[in-house]
C-alpha cells in the first residue's frame, strides 16, 4: 500500500479482507467460543470452561481419531507426492496423446468425493465387487480393520494424484533445459539428474503440495463417511469423521468445536513445521 494514500489501499484490499474474516477468522473464533459451552443444538448454553477440551484428552476417541488421521496423512500423501511426480515426469514430454491423458488423470479430482466414496465402495464390495471378480478371491476390503485404512487411503491416492501431477508439469516446465544438458556432460545419469537436479528445483512446488495436501488430508470427512463411515471398530475415523459423530450423532456441539480447535491448531504447528523445514531448501533462481 502506498503510504501517502492508506486509504485507497485499504479500499483495494477490503474484498480479501472482508471474505479472511467472514470465512477464516470469525468461524474459528466462533467454534473457540461455542467450545467452551456445554450445548446439544437445541437447548440453553451452559458455560462450562475447558471442561470439553479435558474430557476429549481423556477420552481415548481423540486419540485414535488423530492416530488414524495421522496413518491416512503419512500413507496417501507421500505416496501422491511420488506418483504424481512420477506421472508429470512423463506428461511432460510433448508426445501425442499426452494432453488427453493429463485431462484423463485430472477427472478423479474433479468429481465430488462423496460420489467417488459410493463408487468405490461398490469396487470394494466382497461378493459382487469388480476388484475381487477380477482378482477371483473374496476380500473384505472395508471391513477387515487391517485392511479398511489402507483401503481408503488407495482411493484419496488415486483421486489426487493427477491433480498433483499438474503442479509437478508446471514446474518440470519452468526448469531450463540447458541444466540437464550440462549435467549429460558431465557424466550424470536420469537418476543422478532427477536426485540432484530435479527434485531440488521443484522444491517451492513440493513445498505447495505438501502443505496443502497434509491439511486436505486431515481434514477428509466425505470420501470416508461414503466408503466406511469411520468403521471397522473405528479403524477409518479420521478426525472430522469424530467432529460429525459428536455434533450430529451425540448432539454435543461444545465438544464437537473443541475437536474443531484442536485440529486447527495441530494444522497450524505441522504448517509452520513444514514452512521451517522448507525455508532454507528452496531455490527460486532456475537461470
């Protein structure tokens, strides 16, 4: 902003401001206040302090609602980040048919979760289920608890990974193809290059991803609900699957907001923990 003329610049940036606060700032200030009631949607509010966020520690649901969400977190999103690298390594290169296969990859994406939960779930399904006619065998796939996580996991993998793969295209595009020449010179193979050259100059890229992805993932509620609905023995009930039991199924909305706070703190600790760790390890200059 111009400092002769504050005005106008705060005129120019109201509309972000306006939009921050309605939907970022004052939901979050709202679910603080409403956890510190004891409220089931319909009667008084009754102010009972930090009682919720005590009685959720020592509940063992929080628990293993974030041991859960962290399992999902650490299959699907290192995973995602590979194959999507691994895919726009080869989108990249200008060879027929690779722009409909990078809107082909990119569809999963775009589709509503909840749907892709209802179709998978019939894929899944042990009797008549596509994937077990295919294999020839009978696998409870969302109802052994050994195997429901992993399940799940396969499916947000599978939905995100041509939506990463964009990201990785457009920087494996930004990056000059003088380096890899030089680098060809010198001796250095496809694995040498793409360990010490590529995956360094798509740092700020990888950067992105991680932290956006880290908090879709913690916050996957749709996609769940419609293939497991937090079951086998509460083996898929990620964190917001937690936040919908105790506000619609309990009728508990003071501690439902508490689960809500406590989310939103543990995003903003692993974000600044990534921002940390990515702040000295980007390279902006390609030239």
């Amino acid at each position: 902003m111009n400092a002769r003329r504050p005005l106008l610049g705060w005129l120019l940036i109201a509309p972000s401001l306006i939009g921050v606060s309605a939907f970022l700032i004052l939901p979050v200030l709202l679910a603080f206040i409403v956890s510190l009631f004891h409220w089931d949607l319909l009667g008084t509010r009754d102010f009972i302090g930090l009682d919720n966020y005590a009685s959720l520690l020592a509940d063992g649901a929080l628990a293993n609602s974030l041991l859960v969400t962290a399992l999902f977190t650490l299959i699907s999103v290192p995973v995602s980040l590979a194959l999507g690298l691994a895919l726009a390594s080869q989108l990249v290169r200008a060879v027929p048919g690779s722009a409909v296969v990078r809107v082909i990859v990119v569809v999963p994406w775009v589709c509503a979760p909840l749907a892709l939960g209802v179709v998978w779930k019939w894929i899944f399904q042990p009797s008549v289920g596509a994937l077990n006619q295919i294999l020839g065998v009978r696998i409870e796939w969302l109802t052994d608890p050994s195997l429901a996580l992993p399940a799940v996991a396969f499916v947000a993998i599978w939905q995100n990974v041509g939506y990463i793969s964009l990201f990785f295209q457009a920087g494996l595009s930004r990056i000059p193809g003088s380096i890899y020449e030089a680098a060809r010179l010198d001796g250095a193979g496809p694995w040498r290059s793409m360990w010490h050259m590529t995956i360094p100059l798509l740092r700020p890229t990888t950067f992105f991803l991680a932290v956006t992805q880290v908090v879709a993932s913690f916050q996957v509620f749709d996609m769940v609900y419609a293939l497991t609905g937090g079951g086998p023995q509460h083996r898929t009930e990620v964190i917001a699957s937690l936040i919908y039991q105790e506000a619609f199924t309990s009728s508990s909305l003071g501690r439902a907001s508490a689960v809500a706070v406590i989310l939103f703190v543990l995003l903003v600790i692993i974000t600044l923990i990534q921002q940390r760790y990515f702040a000295r390890r980007i390279t902006y200059d390609m030239s």
